[in-house]
C-alpha cells in the first residue's frame, strides 16, 4: 500500500465521508485491525469507520472472506516490502521476510491470524511465494527438496507469527515487546516429573520471538545441509 492510499483513507475516515471504494475500505480494515485489543475486523465497525452502510462493503467484496483475503494479501505485501530483494545472500533475505511477517502481524493480529485458514490468491501472496522459492532455490535446492523446504518455511512463519500475534494483542503486549513463551510456574514434584523440575526456569525464560527465530534458522540449516548432500 502506498503512503497516499494510507493518507487518503485516513482522511475520508476522520470526515466520516469516505469514497467507498476497495481501497478505502481495504485502508479502513488496516487502521482498525491495528487498534490495540482488536482480535477481529467486523463489518459494522468498518462500516462506522467509513461513514457508511456497512451493508455497502459487500457491494466491493464477495463476503467476509474476500474482505479478509484483501486485508491479509495487504499486510503480505507490506512484510516483502521490508526484504532486500536485490541482495545475494540468500538465508538474509528469507529472514528479513521471517520477522517482517512476524512484526506486522504484530500489528495487525487480527488479519495475521486470518493467514493460517485463508490463502489469499492475491498479487502479493503470488510474489512472496515465488521470492521464497527463489531464494531456496538460491541455496542450491530444487525438485521435492526445493517444495517441501518452501512449504515448511511458510508453515512456520505463517503458524508462528499468528499465534504470537494474537497472543500479544490478547494479553495487551506491545507488537514488538518480548513475551515469554510459558507464562506461569512451572509447579511439579521434582519425583514425578524430575526434568521438567530441572530445567523448568529455562523453559520459562524462553521467549516466543526467539523460539520464532530458532525455527526459521532450523528450517534454513536443514535447506543449507540438503543442498550440500545433493551436490557431492
């Protein structure tokens, strides 16, 4: 989304007398999803958001499920915005795509969530996919190898950076704060349940951001070590 689509939905939000259009109503479902505690982007709420009928929305989109493909192929978008494309190393640009997915559904929890039911089909998910085969295929992989290490990055990202959003925006944590992966005590009798009790205060210092990241950097090892392996 460019800086004059945010401007002017901002401005035809605050004058109540939005031009509906996909654009505006597309900008309207960002500024709301990105409203503090928001776990959903409801019709109504975009509708007074708008100005407008909220009955009117469904005359740009099919359903609440089109709405929410706009709104979630926006935010992809955003996230590859974020990445170098034009640099070589390959394992960089997957990771600067890995915590751009993370902090923007941070941000946007309520369309980051929508990522583990919905596939967009839409221009930005077609360029993030081919972008992430691109740089696997960089690696060195290609065939089955190529596919199946695309499809467990994605899973990754996609499942991750959705549960941790909503996590944070449920408990009221900032987007780009750390949270720890286990919140309460781990209370056990050290008898019954012997490592649990010995490494229980490790676990808790875990932090979900950092767990995030240990998986991407798993899934390109295992990409680095395949494409050593196919090339002896």
């Amino acid at each position: 989304m460019t800086t004059a689509t945010r401007s002017d939905g901002a401005r035809a939000g605050r004058s109540g007398k939005a031009r509906l259009d996909r654009r505006a109503i597309v900008a309207a479902g960002l500024r709301l999803a990105a409203q503090p505690g928001t776990t959903a982007v409801s019709v109504r709420d975009l509708g007074t958001e708008l100005g407008a009928d909220p009955t009117a929305i469904y005359r740009h989109f099919r359903g609440k499920d089109d709405l929410m493909r706009s709104l979630l192929d926006e935010v992809i978008g955003m996230s590859l915005d974020r990445v170098d494309a034009a640099a070589d190393d390959w394992r960089g640009r997957l990771t600067q795509l890995a915590v751009a997915t993370l902090d923007l559904f941070a941000v946007y929890p309520a369309i980051g969530v929508e990522a583990t039911v919905l596939t967009t089909n839409g221009p930005h998910e077609l360029d993030i996919i081919e972008f992430m085969l691109d740089s696997f295929a960089r690696a060195g992989l290609d065939g089955d190898d190529l596919v199946n290490h695309y499809a467990l990055m994605a899973s990754h990202v996609i499942s991750s950076a959705a549960g941790i959003a909503r996590s944070r925006s449920e408990r009221g944590t900032a987007p780009s704060a750390p949270s720890p992966w286990i919140e309460s005590p781990l209370l056990v009798d050290p008898a019954q349940h012997p490592l649990i009790a010995d490494v229980g205060p490790r676990l808790r210092a875990l932090d979900d951001r950092d767990l995030f990241l240990l998986g991407v950097e798993s899934v390109l090892d295992s990409a680095e070590r395949t494409a050593a392996a196919g090339v002896r």
